[in-house]
C-alpha cells in the first residue's frame, strides 16, 4: 500500500511537471514570435537607407499624407478648420464617428489600410529630420534618381510592411498625377 501511494504521488508530480514543461514551452513559443516580431520592427526603422532612398520615399510619404489629410478635409468642410493636419485627424476620428466614415472612406478609395498609415507615419517621423522634399511638380527631379521606383522599393526595404506601404503611396502619388493631367486636359479641351 505504502509503495502504490508512493508511486502514485511520483506519477502525479510527473503530471504535474509535464504539465509546467507544456505551459513553459507555450510561454516560449509566444515570447519568441513576440521577439521576432520586434526584430523586424526594428529592422523596419533602423534600415541603411541612402540619404536619396530617404529623401525619395519622403516625397512619397508626405504627399500620401498630404493627399490623405486634403480628402478628408475637402468631404468634412465644417471640420476642416478644426483639423489643421493628418494627426488631428487621427486623434479625432475614435471620438467622432462622422470623421471615422469619412476616414475609411478616403482609405478605402486610396487602397491604403490603417496599417499602412502607421507605417507611413511613423517613416514619417523618423526621417523627417534627414529627408528633404521632392514635391510633385518637380517630378523629373525624382525621376532623374530613379526610373522605377517601384523596383527600388522591392530591392531596398527589407521589411514587408514598410515595403508594402511605400509601395502604396507610390501608388496614391501617381494616381493622383495621373487625375490631375487628365482634368487639365478636360478643362484645355473644354476651352
């Protein structure tokens, strides 16, 4: 009797460790996926870019967030004073629902994703200190640095959000080039 209760209790106590050996390697698991996902975070904002690579993807940015704030703005006319920059939009919109729509909207006619804004602001901010503007007019300044933007992006930023994003303010700077030269034909035409 005295060794069943013995080796009952030792089997009970190997229960019992296995159990915390399961629940260690789960804590583990999720500690290290929670680790690599903070290494490609900082890979995201600690990349070698060259001062172009920053001073082009900068243009691209800020015009996506410029283009961002405007729509916004341009559909909440009786809010624009109140909503000087992008950040103000931002900080209001969880507060305010009629801001909210008019925010997915806009995201959602641009292709971009609140994912893709964090991004963009956050490169934003980072390299604002470094990078100068390549505004839309001077479009031959940009292209003089690089023919294909778009294969820079994929061959320089290694990290698939960032490069995800910049790929769509590519997208929305180009666009809206694209919409400006065809309302200026329409209004040459028109004339």
């Amino acid at each position: 009797m005295k060794i069943e209760n013995k080796l009952q209790t030792l089997e009970n106590k190997f229960k019992e460790l296995d159990s915390t050996l399961e629940k260690l390697t789960q804590k583990f698991e999720i500690q290290g996926t929670s680790l690599e996902e903070q290494v490609s975070q900082d890979e995201m904002w600690t990349s070698l870019f060259t001062s172009v690579e920053i001073k082009l993807f900068y243009s691209y940015v800020s015009e996506t967030i410029s283009c961002l704030h405007n729509q916004v703005t341009r559909k909440l006319p009786d809010l624009a004073r109140s909503l000087p920059t992008l950040a103000s939009v931002l900080r209001r919109k969880s507060k305010n629902q009629r801001i909210r729509l008019v925010w997915d909207s806009v995201l959602e006619s641009l292709g971009l994703q609140e994912g893709h804004i964090r991004a963009l602001c956050t490169f934003f901010i980072t390299h604002s200190y470094e990078a100068q503007h390549y505004p839309i007019y001077s479009a031959n300044q940009r292209q003089k640095y690089t023919g294909d933007i778009i294969t820079m992006i994929t061959k320089v930023v290694k990290n698939q959000m960032l490069q995800e994003s910049l790929l769509c303010a590519v997208q929305v700077v180009e666009n809206g080039k694209a919409k400006k030269k065809a309302s200026k034909a329409v209004s040459f035409v028109q004339k």
